[in-house]
C-alpha cells in the first residue's frame, strides 16, 4: 500500500485511486476542536476490497 500518512487529502486520494483500489472517507472529529480547513490523513486501512482512509481537519493559520 502507498504511504499517505500526514498527507493532505486530495493527494492521498489521488496516489491511492491511482494504485487501483477503491478509496473510501472517514472524517475523524474532537468534541472540542476548533475549526480547520487543513485536511490531513491521520489513519489508513487497507482491506481486500478498499482502502479505508481516516482523515481530519486541522487548524494551521493563526489568527490575528
């Protein structure tokens, strides 16, 4: 399986559909987690029919 750890999620998408398996999303939130637009890989799994990809979103600006 390609490696798409820490990667953001429109590239992880595109380097695992190009490997040949179906890809499959799976937004993971906190309770208190403060809004972000950084969309990150934080997990994968690979089964026999998919791959399951864990993804969160991350705030990395700063806010003045």
């Amino acid at each position: 399986m390609t490696n798409v750890l820490g990667l953001d999620l429109a590239t992880a998408e595109t380097l695992l559909l190009a490997a040949g398996k179906p890809v499959r999303l799976v937004e993971v939130r906190s309770k208190k987690g403060a809004k972000g637009t950084d969309r990150r890989v934080i997990k994968t799994l690979e089964t026999e029919t998919e791959t399951v990809v864990y993804w969160s979103a991350f705030k990395t600006e700063v806010e003045a």
